[in-house]
C-alpha cells in the first residue's frame, strides 16, 4: 500500500531563495529513489510544502535514511527555522476515484 506524507520547512527569514534552491536541487535525486512515485515540491504561508507518495513503507524508510536527504540535511543546516514537520497521512478515498486519493 502506497504511503502519502506531507512535509513542510520553515526557511529563516532572508533565507528563502537560498532554502529554494537547496529543495530544487535535491528533488531529482529523490525521484531517481527506489519507491518514489510523487515528489513535489510546493510554496506558501512563508513555508516550502513537499507533497510525498511512496510505494510502502520501506520505500519511505529507505527514502529517510538516504543520501539525498542527508545531503538536504547539510545544506540546509542554519537556513530554516527548525527541523521538517512530516506528517504521514492514509487517504479515504470518495467521489471519483482518479480525484479521490493521492
């Protein structure tokens, strides 16, 4: 079963295009990963937004403990206010199935 998660970084203030681009950067690299079938990154209220979809749970353990978010975690280091906040979240599919679920 596929996973959904929803994770959101909070840049410091005057660190926004540097947060940017450390995101942009890292973003091939996460859907070259094994399991990765959405990686997408977005932006509003003053945060950087990923919306996530991974083939299991290990896809999205494997994806955690990976270089490219290791190598995401130096570049970033002192540019956000904080750590991620990841939710992990199951869909309740309704209505159209194509519209319903991620």
């Amino acid at each position: 079963m596929s996973v959904v998660v929803v994770a959101s970084i909070i840049p410091k203030a005057g660190q926004e295009d540097a947060v940017r681009e450390a995101l942009l950067a890292a973003v091939p690299k996460v859907h070259a990963e094994p399991g990765c079938e959405l990686y997408s990154l977005h932006e509003g209220d003053g945060r950087f937004w990923f919306v996530e979809k991974w083939e299991s749970p290990e896809a999205l353990t494997v994806h955690s403990r990976g270089e490219a978010l290791a190598e995401l975690g130096g570049a970033l280091r002192g540019l956000t206010e904080g750590g991620s906040e990841v939710h992990r979240l199951t869909a309740l599919p309704a209505g159209d199935p194509g519209k319903g679920a991620v």
